[in-house]
C-alpha cells in the first residue's frame, strides 16, 4: 500500500505545482509533461529504497531468519550444549558411557552403554523398547542429542545409514544408486548385475533405463524403493552399515540375502532387530533392557542361554 500510494503521488506532484503556471499563462501545456518527467527521473533516483521497499523488507526478513539459524547452530556447536561428543575412528563403532534420554523430558532409554564394535564384528540389537533402538540408531547419525556419553564412528563417508522408510530425491536412477565421486568408477554392467541380484530388473525396465529421470515416490512401491537404498549401499562398500529394522521391509530370506551381499563386500553392519530375527549372519548381540540397562553378549553365549532356557522349562 504505502508502495503504491507513493507512485501514484510523484505523478500528481508536478502538475499540481505547474498548473497554476499554465492557467496563468506563463508557460505553455507542454511544460508541465516536461516538468513530469523531469520530476519522476529525478525522485527515481533519489527514492530507491522506497521503490525497493518489498525487496528490501523481504531480505531484512531472510538476514533475520539467518541470524537465528546461525545463533542456533552455535549453541547447539558450544561445549555446554553439546552433550553427545562425536569423534570419528576409522575401524570402529563404540559407545563409551552413552545415555539417551526421550526428547523433553529426564526418561532414560538407555543408561551409560559402553561397548566397542570393531570392524567384522556383526552385531544385532534387540529389546522390547523400540525408542531406545531408534534412538541409538539415531544418535549415531548425529541426529539425536538429548543425552551424554561419547559416540565413535567412522566419518559420514565410511558409515552409510538405511532408515525404515528410505527418502529417494527425484533424479535418475543413476543419481540415485551411485555415490558423488563414483560415477567413473561404476559401471552400468556392475549396477545392472546387483539389480538383478535383488530382484529389481524389472523394476530397471519399467523405469526406461538408468539416465531417465522419474519422481520415485510416484514412480516405484515402497519395497522396491527399499532396495534400491540396499543397492546403494552396496556399490557405495562403505566399512559400515547401520540398517533400521530391515524385517519390516523385507521377508527373512531377503533379510539373509541382504546380510550375506553384505558381508561379501566386507561391509560390517549393525542391525536393529523385531524380535524375531534369525542368529545367522552375526558374531554379537546387544539387548536394550526397557529400563535403559543393556546386555552384551557373542552370539554363541545368546545360543547356549536360550538352550539353558529351554531345558530348564
């Protein structure tokens, strides 16, 4: 509004000012289109900060809103708030005196876990408590800060993460399987035999080849978008691997399959499990309590407890 007035008011101006001139016959019509225009050239000039007052006011918007992310960031970034230290390590995923807490409140879902999963070691996590899995899987990621403790893992380029329900970008089917960086190093024969290995040829058909570009969400069901994430980490062959729930996805023989093209690629994963997943294809098991205490044992000694259980029924 005060935009539009304002224009409106530099045209009256002039010839408010020129017109008695005219009807006193001291200058002719014409002038006072001259004196216009001179006026509007010369208060253009002089008014671009009102001209551009939306602009202006729109970026002073954004500058604040920057302000504020920034502002956040450095005290989420500051020693007091940062409670989960993060520290990278090549050769191992450990947890050294981690406690997780539900987000706004003093819930403790897991309480002072420390253990040190080295690289080879396949390890399965259970529990009757769901959100203390998820939140372990995602403190790892460095998305859960509601705690304390130290987590060790390698950088973000050697540990990939294969959430419940995969987020696909819209792109080609390329951009989707490889990496940044690979893309001279893998070949089209090299995803089209993993592919097939999953059981996804079809699904490579049907989307006319690797180079077209499609909105997965629309283009491909949930299963199939599943492993085209599984694919991608596979040609990815980082050291490690952290899969959400993968039976909620897949049937128990694919589940198998999946951990065995892992295992091929000395990639060494980390599970987090339903209940009932299969023993095969782990050295370790770590079991979230729900009163956030935990249990570290080989698989060898879950097997002879769970006999000793047996036999003593």
């Amino acid at each position: 509004f005060f935009t539009n007035g304002y224009n409106y008011l530099i045209q009256i101006i002039p010839a408010l000012v020129v017109a008695p001139l005219f009807i006193r016959g001291e200058v002719e019509f014409g002038v006072i289109t001259q004196s216009a225009m001179a006026f509007s050239a010369l208060l253009g000039a002089l008014s671009l900060v009102v001209t551009q007052f939306q602009s202006i006011s729109s970026f002073a918007a954004v500058v604040s809103r920057l302000g504020s992310l920034a502002e956040a960031m450095e005290h989420v970034g500051s020693p007091a708030a940062a409670h989960i230290d993060v520290q990278e390590d090549e050769a191992r995923v450990a947890y050294e005196g981690l406690t997780l807490l539900s987000p706004g409140s003093d819930h403790v879902l897991v309480r002072e876990l420390s253990v040190s999963v080295p690289r080879g070691t396949r390890v399965l996590i259970v529990g009757p408590n769901d959100a203390a899995k998820v939140a372990l899987f995602r403190a790892t990621a460095g998305i859960w800060e509601n705690g304390s403790g130290r987590i060790v893992r390698p950088g973000l380029d050697a540990i990939l993460f294969l959430p419940e329900r995969p987020y696909l970008p819209p792109g080609t089917l390329r951009d989707v399987l490889v990496r940044t960086g690979q893309e001279g190093v893998i070949g089209d024969a090299q995803i089209a035999t993993l592919l097939h290995g999953l059981g996804l040829e079809s699904a490579l058909e049907r989307m006319g080849g690797l180079d077209v570009e499609r909105d997965w969400d629309d283009a491909l069901s949930l299963g199939e978008q599943q492993l085209l994430s599984v694919a991608r980490v596979l040609l990815a062959a980082p050291r490690f691997a952290f899969l959400e729930r993968p039976r909620m996805a897949f049937g128990p023989e694919q589940v198998d399959r999946i951990l065995s093209l892992l295992s091929e690629r000395a990639i060494t994963y980390l599970t987090l499990g339903d209940g009932g997943d299969r023993l095969d294809g782990y050295d370790a098991v770590l079991e979230l309590a729900d009163d956030g205490g935990w249990s570290w044992k080989s698989v060898e000694a879950r097997r002879e407890g769970a006999a000793k259980s047996a036999e003593g029924s």
